[in-house]
C-alpha cells in the first residue's frame, strides 16, 4: 500500500470517530486534534482555534507569584579567544589593527573545545527565558531537567579543554605549519598549556527571584519602592510571554511563507527542517513557559499537534500543493490568534 492510500485509509477510520461538534467552551478547553489531509479532495478536521475560544485580548491570567515558579541562572563563560594582532601587517598598514586567526578551521581541538562550551550557552538559551542582560529565567519545573543536561554539557565542555590543553604542543606545531607559507607563522602567538587552561572556565550562579513582602521591615523600604518592584516582576512575566510566543511565531511565519510558494516555483523546495524547527520549538516553549494563563498553554498545544501531524508525513507535504496550501492556510490561523495573546 503506497503512501497515498496509507493516508486515505487513516483518515477514514479517524473519520468514523469523530465526536459531534462540542458547545461553547471557556479559555481552558482543548482544541481538537489536527488530522492531515490524505489526498487533495479531503477536508482536514482541524478546527479553528476563533471557533472555540473566545476573543484572547485580555490580561495575563496570574495564578503564583513570579518566585513560586520560577528563580534565575546566570551562566558566565570565559573563552580562549583565537585571535591576535598581527603586529607587523598593523604597522604596514597603519589603519587600526590586524589580527590573525590561529587555529582555524574545525578539526582542530581548539574549534572542538569552543564548540562545547557554546553548546553549553546555546542549552541555556534554550530552556530559558530573559530576565535581564546575562540574566535568565528558568520555569522551576524544569530546573531537575535543566540542572542535570546542564552539568552533562559542562562536563562535556571541561573534557575538551582537557583534550585540548593535554595535546596543545601537538596543536600549535600544526597551526604553525598551517600558517608558515603565509609569513605569519610566530611561535610567540601561542599561549602555554597552563594559560590556555585558565582562559577556559564556566560559573552557574543560581537565585531566587525577588519578592515585594520579601524586605526586612527593619530597612524601612517604602510602599513606593515595592510597587516599583511589583511593576518589575510584572514586566518580567509579560515580557517572558511575549518571549514564548515571538520565539513560536518566528519558524511558523517561515513555514507559512515557504509553504505558500506554488510547487515548481523558485523557493518551492521542501526541507524536512521546515517541519522539525516548529517541532523543536514547540517542545522548548513547553518547557520555558511560566505563564498561568491556560490559553497559552493551549496554544502550544495546538502548535504541537499541527506540527506532529506533518512531522510524520513530509513526504506529502513535499508532493501535494492542495495539502501545501492547507497546512500554510492552518499555520497562519495559528499564528493570528498567537498574535493576539500578547
């Protein structure tokens, strides 16, 4: 059976099962499951998100207080850095400075050392949300997960510098070589294997976030001063909504866009990545969120459901331009009452 009848025969048999159409239902409710359309004459069961839900312009529903479900990480890193001046062509040129870049390239342990510890920045940035410059939020029912990728991540960042600093003379011989043809070749560029290993360093300071009965009544801080700080951390959690929704409307605007294009027409080519960055984000933004406001909720939901259906039939997505158009038509309803949440 091909991958066009598979389709069909799922879809008649999820047909059979369709539950009646629901009354009306509050902000909490779930939206029903997205069901892929197996051939271009059939209709998708996925509903509209505005035919279950009422108008979503409304304030952010606010269950716990800001430090009940969430506290703050600040990851600093220090880097070897493979650059330095060229002192010689600085001279020659007489317009600022020159710098070489030792160590180029990626099969080298530096690159692999540098790559893990900006794994380690990109895992950050991917379980969390800003709080302030160098500052994040991490939802706390994710802090057992976050804690333990992390240290796997750190532990894997310190093993590369390690490897790196164990086998630098071998290292710097072979970036010296690399660059002797050129005239650049200068021993004195490299630092030592103890100075190498000190420029290389993670720090994870974790705390808990502020709250407005939190003070010393001794310090004598002012009504004025704690509403200040409530209108902060109510910043704070509006703005980290506004994070979870920008960061699921980036990668759909893209899909819609590339979805929209007419098969056979320049741009019209399908990568799986279309699909699996939806799917990833979708994931991440259930892990970062904080929000109370079970509509949100709800809408990463819906994104997940969206994308899961496709995720698993690319190949129609790839062929079909009827389906094209009704996944980019479903995306871009999506992404309309996203917009209106924030």
């Amino acid at each position: 059976m091909n991958m066009q009848a598979q389709l069909q025969a799922a879809l008649d048999a999820a047909q059979q099962h369709v539950a009646p159409a629901a009354p009306a239902v509050d902000d909490s409710s779930t939206v029903a499951p997205v069901t892929l359309p197996a051939a271009d004459d059939v209709e998708t069961n996925w509903q509209q998100v505005a035919d279950v839900l009422p108008d979503a312009a409304r304030s952010i529903v606010k269950i716990k207080d800001l430090h009940e479900k969430a506290l703050l990480v600040k990851v600093k890193r220090r880097m070897y850095n493979p650059y330095t001046k060229d002192h010689a062509e600085s001279e020659r040129y007489q317009a600022g400075n020159v710098n070489k870049h030792l160590f180029k390239g990626r099969d080298n342990r530096v690159a692999i050392a540098i790559a893990a510890y900006n794994a380690v920045y990109i895992f950050v940035k991917d379980n969390t949300v800003p709080w302030s410059t160098g500052v994040e939020m991490l939802n706390a029912d994710n802090y057992i997960n976050f804690t333990s990728g992390l240290r796997k991540l750190m532990d894997d960042a310190d093993a590369a510098v390690e490897d790196c600093v164990y086998n630098w003379q071998y290292e710097v011989g072979k970036d010296y070589n690399r660059l002797l043809p050129t005239g650049r070749a200068n021993y004195d560029d490299y630092p030592t294997e103890a100075q190498v290993r000190e420029r290389f360093s993670i720090d994870v300071q974790y705390s808990p976030i502020p709250k407005v009965d939190g003070f010393d009544p001794r310090l004598g801080i002012s009504e004025a001063d704690k509403a200040s700080l409530q209108r902060q951390l109510d910043d704070a959690e509006t703005n980290a909504t506004k994070h979870v929704i920008a960061q699921m409307l980036e990668p759909m605007t893209a899909a819609a866009s590339k979805l929209a294009v007419p098969i056979g027409n320049d741009g019209s080519v399908f990568r799986d990545s279309l699909i699996d960055n939806m799917v990833d984000v979708a994931d991440r933004m259930g892990r970062v969120n904080i929000s109370d406001d079970p509509v949100i909720a709800e809408r990463i939901k819906d994104l997940r459901s969206l994308v899961g259906t496709y995720a698993n039939n690319k190949d129609v997505l790839r062929n079909s331009q009827t389906v094209r158009e009704k996944a980019a038509t479903q995306i871009d309803d999506l992404m309309s009452q996203m917009s209106g949440l924030v």
